[in-house]
C-alpha cells in the first residue's frame, strides 16, 4: 500500500504573515508601459494608506501572468486567483483608482446599513 504524500495536519509549520493582502504584478506589462521598478508598488502602498488605513500590502513583482494586454497592466490578488481572473489596470489610473480596481470595499455603505436603500 502506497503512503500518503500529503504531511499530517499537525505537522505542517505555519508563520505570521506580516501583510493582510497580496497583489501580483506582471514585470513584462510593466516594463511594457515604461513604468519604473517598483513605481506600482508605491502607487499601490501610497494609494492604500489613505484609503484603507489598516491593510498591510505585499506587492510582488512576478513574470506574465498570462493575458498581454496593450495598454493596461496584468495584475492578481488572493481573490481573483480564486475566481480564476486576471486584472486589468490601466498605468494612468491615480493611485486610489488603483487601490478601488484591486481591492474594492465591499463594507457596507453608510445609507445601505441604516436600511435608507428604498
């Protein structure tokens, strides 16, 4: 009988994670848009701050993601890989516009809680 190649759960090591959401840039969209090294990043991280205080960020800079989009960067988080999708973001975007295309609010708004919606 074969054993199993999965480790036992109580094996397993686990460390903090120091940041709360990952974003996965292409380097070849990026160099393609002639942004600098890491210029998405601080636009991203910059854009966050004021945004969402609390969120701690880790922008990685990765090889193609897959779709080469002409004018626009290929971009991925935890939850579009899950959905299976790509993102799409346009270089000129300011940096909040950036922050809302990659990690949209989804909190309740102010008039929606109060149950104003009608």
């Amino acid at each position: 009988m074969a054993q199993s190649i999965q480790p036992d759960a109580a094996k397993r090591r686990t460390a903090k994670a120091g940041f709360s959401e990952i974003v996965l840039v292409c380097s070849k969209c990026a160099k393609r848009q002639g942004l600098p090294k890491r210029a998405l990043r601080g636009m991203l991280k910059g854009g966050l701050r004021r945004r969402r205080p609390g969120l701690k960020l880790k922008v990685i800079e990765t090889g193609c993601l897959g779709p080469c989009p002409k004018r626009a960067l290929a971009v991925a988080t935890g939850g579009s890989v899950e959905r299976g999708r790509i993102l799409l973001l346009d270089p000129a975007s300011t940096p909040e516009e950036a922050v809302e295309a990659i990690l949209p609010d989804f909190s309740p708004k102010p008039a929606i809680a109060r149950g104003d919606a009608g």
